[in-house]
C-alpha cells in the first residue's frame, strides 16, 4: 500500500472512531495540550481532548484507548472498528 492510500485510510479510521466516540456521548474537542490528548470526565460530560500538533496514528492510539473505556454494546459499531479495537473475534450479527 503507497503512503497517499496508507494516509487516506488513517483519515477514514481516525472518522469512524471520532463517530463511535460521539455515539458513545464522548464529546471531542482539538486543543492544544501536553501529549497527545485523552479523555477526561467534565463535570458530567466525558470530553476527549485530541491535540492538533499530534501524528494522525497518534490520534488514532488516543481514539482507541478512550473507545476501549466506553460501553459500546448497546451501539452499532463497524466491524473495521471492532477490529481496531481488538475485537477480531466480534462477529457482525446476520
């Protein structure tokens, strides 16, 4: 795979998990901040920070471990993202 469709397709996952992330009621928000960003609790509204000056895979790492902490079953999740997440046995149901 050439680093143009290697690039596109770290756009396309880093999209998917920002909408898993936001069916999850994760609102996210690019600020500048040490590291590359994280999810924190906002009185009651969980808010993941994404700095803008981070790599795209960076975002992508940031992205899966906040996902990982939400409850995604009652939630439709793409199987793709499933996998991302490390889900490899999750079967889509029929």
């Amino acid at each position: 795979m050439n680093s143009r469709n290697s690039s596109s397709q770290q756009n396309d996952d880093l999209s998917l998990l920002k909408r898993a992330l936001e069916q999850c009621g994760v609102e996210i928000r690019s600020e500048n901040c040490i590291g590359p960003g994280g999810l924190a609790r906002i009185k009651q509204k969980r808010v993941l920070f994404l700095n803008p000056d981070t790599s795209i895979s960076e975002k992508i790492g940031v992205c899966i471990d906040a996902l990982r902490r939400c409850d995604t079953e009652s939630i439709h999740i793409s199987p793709h993202v499933r996998r991302l997440l490390g889900e490899e046995e999750w079967n889509e149901p029929d």
